[in-house]
C-alpha cells in the first residue's frame, strides 16, 4: 500500500473557528449591532475568501453591501465574489477600492456599463458570467463561499430566518456555505420572538444583524400596460393563435418585457374567443407579474412557483394560495434554484425578448458598452437534453425538428424570441454581427457573450410575422427565414423574395393574414387592463404597486 | 372590464384542514404511533391524490411504504404515485392493490421487471419515467405531491427534522408538498429532545411516527475491488491518459460500476506517475464510492458534494470535513437536487457504464423485460446548453467539435461511456438496435428508453481503445468509429477497415499503443486497493462497509 500523506482533515473547521472566536467580541449571542457590521466583516473575512454578498435581480443585503464597501482594504483584500447579481453601486465599489479582485457573477441590471469599465481598468478580474442555477451549481463544486452575506425578513435569537415572499437565492447559498464550514451573516428587517416560518434554521446562520431599514428589493417585473403598443398587441396575438394554441403550451415561462405582458392581458379578451381556455397557459414557472392578474382572476391559470416575489404582490399572492406556493404564514415561498429547474425541465415553452438577433438566430442583450449578465434566460431557453417524460406541444416540436428517424422520437422545448424589428432608439434588433462579438474581442472574453444560442431557438416573432425555425432543414433556410421577418432592418431588406416566399407557402413563416388575424384588429381595447390602475381593480385592491407605477 | 368569476382562492388549504381534521385524533400533538400509519394514511389520503412516497436509489420510507400498502383500497384508491424510486416490494403491491393506478418516477433497480410486466396487465397508468431532477422540477410545475411521505433520521416534539448524511430527496420534496398547502408525513428513526441539526424546519412537517427500525438504505454505490479485472484496468488506463489527461478534466461525475471504479483506485497509483496529481478529478459531484478513499487519503481531492450517503461510509466522510459537505453537527449533508444542478452545470466531464450503444451512439440500461428508469445518468451525461461559463477542458472539446465558427466558440461537455465490448453473459454491448426500441413498442411508449443520446456522447471507451466522437464530421464517421472500437460483436466486425485506419491516422480512435500503453501493463498490481479490506485499511478503519461486502 502506498503511505499516505501525513494531513489535517478539518482545516476550514478550525479556520471557521478561528473566525468565529476573532468576531465573538462583536456579538451578543448571534446578535451584532448594525454599527458593528464593518468591524464584523473586517473579524470575519481572510484575504482571498469567496465570498456571496447576497443580492439578484431583486433582493438586496443591502446593508450587508455598504458594510463590506466601507471596510479597511489592508485588512480585507483581494476577494472573490461569488454571487448573483451585481447591482448595487456598493457592489463595484467594493471593487473599486481593491476590497475584491475577482468576480463571478450572473446578472447586472444598472451596473452593466460600470463592470465594463471596471473590467476594461483591470479593477475586476473576470471568472465567467453565468446563468444563475449554473452559478448556484458551482456552489457545490467549485465555488463554494467562505462567507456568505444574506437578507431575510425576520430572525429569532437563535438565528432561525424567515425570509418571506423574497425567499429567493437564500436557501441555495446558505446550504452551500453552512455545510462547508463557511460562515452565514445575515441582515434581517427586524428580530422578533416568534416566526411566522422558519425558511432557513438557525444552526446554519453564525450572526444576525437588524438593519435599520428593509432590505432592498427592485420591482423588476412590473410592466404598466399603459406603455403597451398596438405592435406589441399584434405580435402578442400572433404568439397565442400561431404557436401557444398550435402546440397547445401548457407549462411555460415568460420572460419580461411588454411583448409577454401583452400575452398575458390578451388571454382573458383575445385567447378567451377562441377558446383556449385550460388548453394553454395553465402552469407557470414565472415571477409574480402583476399583468398576470386578470388572466388568473378569469381562471385561466392553475398553478404559479415564482423565483423571487415582486414589490406590492405580497398581498394578492398571499390571497390566492390555490395558485401561488404559500407557507403555513401564508405569504409566498419563491426559491430561484427550484424555479429555474422548473423552468429548465418542466416547461414546455421559453419565451422573452432580446436586443439583437443575428442570421443564425444567436441572441444577446449586450450593447457595445454594458455587460448585462445573463440571468436565467440561458437556462429557460435551452432545449434540455436530459429531459425524458413527453407532452403533446414538445413532441409536436420534437416532431417538426426530426430528421425522420422514427424509432428516435424526440421532443424539443418551444424557445420563441419575441422582438420589434426595431428596439429602443430605433436600433435593429435584426444585425448581421451581435455587439457581443466585438465586446468579446475588446475586454478579451473567452466566450462571446450569448444570451440564448440560435440552435435553441425555435421561433421568432416580429410584427412583420412568426419564423418557425424547427421547419427549416438548413443554416440558408434559417438565415431566409429570419430574413422574413426581419422588416425593414438591412438584415430584413437582404431577404431573397423567392426562398423567404417559399418558406411562407411550407408554413416555415407566418404573415399575420396566413393567421387569420387582421393587423387592425390589434387595438388597445383587447387588452384585460390598460393601466396599473386597472390591474388593482382586477386583484380587488390586493396588488399594491410602488408609487413610480401609481399616477393617481 | 371582464367579469370575473365567483371563486374560493383557498380550496386547497380548506381540503388541508380537512385531512388534518380527520387524522387529529390519531395524533398526540403532531406523533403517530407506528402501528396508527395506516389508519393514518386512511385518513389523510384522497382518491386521486398525487402521493410521493420518499424513496430513491438508496434511502427508503419503508415503513410508510408498508403502511400504504396495507391501507384499505376502498378509502384510499387511485392514487398517482409521483416519486423518484420504485424499489421495494411495497412500492409495486400498492399498484397491485389498486390503491395507486398512475406513476411518475425515475428510477427502479430491482423492481425493473415488475413494472414492465405491471405496465403490460394494465395495473400502472405510466405518466412518464424521468430524471431525478426532471421529477423534482415537475414537483413544482404539475406534478406537485398532495401528501409526502419522508424519512429522516431523528426528529423532535415540533417536527424538526434530522435527515443525517442521507438528505438526498428530502428537502426538495417537502418544500414542494408543504408549501402547496401539501400534508408531510415523517418517519423518524428516533424522537429525541434535541437534534443535532435541523435539516427540515418543523413548521414544514405535519405528522412524525417513529419507525421500529431505522429506514432502509441500499448500499448501491459500492464496488468490490477484488472484482475488478484486468480489462477495466486497461480501459482505465486508457481513460485517464487519453481523456482525462488531454482535457485536464478537474471537475467530474463518475458513474456506478467497475470501470469508473478502477478508475478511481488508479489515481493514486498510474496517474500518480503520470504526474497528473491536481491536475485532474479534483472536484467532485458523487454519492460516496468507497473506492475513491485512497485518491482522497493521497490528497488527490478537493472537494466532493454528494448525491445521498452511502451504507458504510459516514464515520469515514464525518471524519474528512475538508473534502465533503458536512454540518455543524459533524455527518455529512447530501442533497440530491443541488448535487444533480452540480453534475450538469458544474462539472466538465460525466462517465459511466451503460449496458447497450447502438450505431448512433444512443445507449441504454433497458434489458428486454424490464424498465431500469433513468435516475441522474441524462442529466449528468447531456450537454448543458444553458451553460455560460468556460474551463480549458469544456474548450478543447468544443473546439474539437467546432464547425470552425471561431466567433462563436462554445464548449462541450465530456459525456464518456466506458464498456467492455461484450457484457454480462457475453451479451454484445454494441447492438445495431437497441433493446428499449422493441420494449417501447410493446409497451406503447412514447418515447424510447434512451439513457443517453448519441448527440451528446464524446468519446466510447472499450478494451479496443477509445472512440472520440467529437471529432466525427458526419454521420458515417461516428458510425464507424463506434464500430472501431466494439470488437468481435458483430457492430464491430462489421466496420470499414480502411475507413478505421483513417479514423485511427486522425486520432479519432486510438488503441491502447497510440496512448503508449501496453495492455500487459494492466494488472491488478496497479489498483490502490485490491480489497473492501484494503479500503478499510486506506481509511484507517473509518469505513465499515456492510457484512456482504466483508469476508474476514
């Protein structure tokens, strides 16, 4: 037998301890004033840790984030972050000042330009921008945090967090770090006696912290259907006749933007005359979007599990437990891991918008300046190869992909981007090359950002029509097909007339016309709710949006 | 606006007081005695119900499986089973007792038999067989459980649970059922005053009964080294040189068997010499092998997050906390869900055995007979599409199977079947159809039973060398490179010798002499452990592996 290495098996053990007896003067059981959350980050924290300061595309540990930031760089350096988002202004700032020095992320919202401009200075060493469960992934494997700074609702002395509606990332970091020897911090809104639920146990959380205010938390799905156009409508109808009712999409997930928003109002008006009702968009893996409310006031909808929550939503989710996970509390239980692995193997159907499109169907939301991270669409649009149980919309698209091999039925996921052929500012959302590309070549990325790869793409929707790219047996095919429903973008203007007028006859495009649907048709008035104002009425005062969405 | 509909939004929490009504008498507080559960479960279980009875590959509710199955089919009757294992004897009876009549499941080793035949006699309604994670996801989609039946270790007054070193299923089945207004049901090997962790928060468990014997765990992943044979070694041999070494696969999953677990016992003896220490197998997604104990006490392993526990190994992983995940009380935490996440998203490289490959690459576990399940082996083994994230070995195998599109680069993942080329009983491994094709159409699936799809495998290795499909341009190539490497079954003897020799001149395939190995080499000298005694020795009797396993 070989000898073995003469080796401690408990090092982070006993570093965890070592830690844990520097920061002990701080806490009063687990107990640590908010003045005290620098200089308990400043006991904690060794040079080089990984560290997840909790924060996503919603909620924030805040406070947690302002203490890290104002902590002294001689004493904390050189960290790796690993965590969901980078949002907050703190969360470059602990950057800036050398307090980290390498990241791994998935998403940023407003920091996108900010973590350009850090990476271009050499202030951010890049590991890789991620989807969010593949970041939760390498949780267990190879990132797994010495330190994990989090945000809950409510703590007890003993540490027991009830994290709420926002419940959100917390379990899957915790679980992670807890169970490594790590240490757990979290900020909590208030410290009571009793919980109203315990989300995550005590024994697993090192020191609990009140903040002053509660923690952060975005509204980011919240779309007001005043903003929503007649294109938007158009295009929102085409969906529902031309691809939800032909493949009968029952489970799904929207992304956000005012195309699915629209969707959403059209189903009790547009979707309800042609009598879909149950037979689509019943189950959803969604974050609580408010402009869901009719469909699910008309029953149109079983059963919702959400990632996170959504500001003023708390109230109606927790009136409607029959849709909506709910807790022995009775508020909403969001898990994002869970989510994102219903969005991943129990939908049937991915659809959301996106920036630019190229020929081959590869879609990114980077502009030439800002990183935007990537979230969970990578994960929601990609066709799961380990998926094994059928369903009637996956087998039809498996059906429509196959090269005929019968024996080797296959399904394939509905993974449809809806766009205007022009976005903001007039841009094309159509391009020959994405920015991506050229965002890759300038900050030296190994990968050029891609939000969702073209061969996961199943249709495209503008409002020149629907590409079915599942019916197109080659790369020119797809190229024309795209093309033909690219408008009047150059992309558009390249289209061969006599191939993208083929593609039409082989139903491979869709005109509004060879749907049945009259472009004029497409008013303001098939919308459920047309203001924020109306989708309170529907929700019986129950949905209380954020004064920026109130204009009365 | 529409009118909307006159609904209760809170049926199922109605339907939960319900059940909770009329089991209260049975219960002191929320402990049942064992000899109540069925009388429990009567009460408790509504026609129709979808029930997930805790049972996986290893850990099993096997007293509430009992319970169920002597429950009265007259009160309790078509239920939908929706759970991951079906593995006792009980599991089956309840179908043929028409108290279940519908199933969704993942996996089942001894059982395999018995379902195909309860399929055929029209006794189980088949859902669809899964993924463990596909199922977990479903459990939050549309296939959320009305009553769970768990099993943990220890549980106290207020229903918190211990789950010890086998997690595993636990969390993600309970948060399913308890946050939809579910009933959770524990069996618990002892009720104590005080846990020495909390796995499960209380207020998430409505009954606990205490079981007269601790739940059963099936010593699955578990492989003899005194099996092992001269041919494994030299297909490990040929692994670790020509795949492992060439990519630098740090991050991996291994599959059960004998190949894998040469494997495992040649890294701290042949790969050693190779210098390849930390530059390969360094983090780990894996239930515990015990074979992988010398590599761990020769500090070829950083770290391992797991599956489930295995029979035998807890004192062992209690005792390495630097290498596995483990709670504040000292055992280890598993935790299927988050280890599964981990095997798609994380890891570089999958590898198992399979029992058939036909000429596409497509593999299977399905004999004509009987129906195997899926368990995580789809998972693990396909190509996450949603990954973002980049590492030298998922590049190289991209770029092997790049159609020169550099703009674009994309990673692959390593998906690696290792087989001899003729398996138990002689029966050929390479097939020109696969068995599960013809059970399909007896059984009138809609899918054929593919474990694995050829589109996602890379590379076949055989005791004649190894097959590197990534590099296969067309169809025809991938063909005869798997017949390249199958031998003297009759795929293999019907390969193209000339095109062969192409495909060996391009590296395609490689014998063990272009990997500078010579099969005389492979001896059982090589193994670091040639015993179960010789692992026990290795762990410094930290490992007590089960009386069949012991012959001293």
């Amino acid at each position: 037998m070989i000898q073995t290495e003469v080796r401690s098996w408990d090092r982070q053990r006993t570093a965890r301890h070592e830690r844990l007896g520097r920061a002990a003067s701080l806490a009063k059981g687990k107990q640590v004033q908010a003045s005290d959350a620098t200089a308990l980050l400043e006991a904690l924290l060794q040079p080089g840790d990984r560290v997840c300061l909790e924060g996503d595309n919603q909620k924030q540990a805040d406070l947690l984030a302002r203490a890290l930031a104002a902590a002294d760089p001689a004493r904390v350096h050189d960290l790796h972050i690993v965590q969901s988002g980078i949002v907050l202004p703190e969360h470059l700032e602990i950057f800036e000042r050398g307090i980290a020095r390498k990241l791994d992320f998935s998403y940023s919202g407003p920091q996108g330009a900010s973590i350009a401009r850090a990476l271009n200075n050499g202030r951010i060493e890049l590991g890789a921008i991620h989807t969010y469960i593949e970041l939760f992934a390498r949780y267990y494997m190879d990132l797994t945090p010495h330190v994990a700074l989090i945000a809950a609702v409510q703590a007890d002395a003993q540490g027991n967090l009830y994290t709420g509606p926002n419940t959100e990332d917390t379990p899957t970091i915790v679980e992670a770090t807890a169970f490594k020897s790590g240490i757990v911090v979290a900020q909590v809104n208030r410290i009571v006696d009793r919980l109203p639920r315990v989300d995550i146990p005590g024994d697993q959380v090192d020191f609990i912290i009140e903040a002053d205010r509660p923690f952060y938390v975005e509204p980011l799905f919240t779309r007001d259907p005043a903003s929503i156009t007649e294109t938007q409508i158009l295009m929102a109808m085409m969906a529902i006749k031309g691809i939800y009712a032909e493949y009968g999409v029952k489970r799904l997930n929207h992304g956000i933007g005012f195309g699915t928003a629209a969707i959403e109002l059209l189903l009790p008006t547009f979707a309800e005359r042609l009598g879909l009702k149950g037979k689509i968009a019943t189950h959803w893996a969604l974050n609580p979007h408010p402009t869901l409310i009719p469909a699910i006031e008309s029953g149109w909808v079983e059963q919702i599990h959400c990632f996170g929550s959504e500001v003023g939503m708390d109230a109606y989710m927790a009136a409607r437990p029959d849709i909506y996970f709910t807790g022995r509390d009775g508020t909403l239980r969001s898990n994002r891991m869970m989510c994102q692995n219903a969005g991943l193997y129990a939908c049937d159907m991915f659809i959301g918008s996106t920036l630019q499109i190229d020929l081959d169907g590869n879609s990114s939301t980077v502009t030439p300046d800002r990183i935007a991270g990537f979230g969970g669409a990578p994960n929601m649009g990609a066709d799961a190869h380990g998926r094994r149980h059928a369903s009637d919309s996956w087998l039809k698209a498996g059906r429509e992909a196959s090269d005929g091999n019968i024996a080797m039925t296959r399904g394939r996921k509905l993974v449809v981007q809806i766009v205007e052929t022009f976005g903001a500012g007039m841009a094309p959302t159509f391009v020959e090359r994405l920015d991506s590309v050229a965002l890759a070549e300038k900050l030296q990325l190994e990968l050029v950002p891609v939000m969702i790869y073209g061969d996961d793409v199943t249709h495209i929707v503008t409002e020149e029509g629907i590409a079915n790219l599942l019916l197109c047996r080659t790369r020119e095919e797809r190229e024309q097909a795209i093309r033909g429903v690219a408008g009047y973008t150059e992309v558009g203007r390249g289209r061969d007339r006599a191939v993208v007028q083929k593609l039409r006859e082989r139903r491979v495009i869709r005109r509004p016309e060879d749907l049945g649907l009259n472009p004029l048709d497409a008013t303001r008035h098939l919308l459920a709710a047309r203001s924020i104002r109306d989708l309170v009425g529907w929700s019986k005062d129950l949905y209380r949006p954020p004064s920026k969405f109130r204009n009365w």
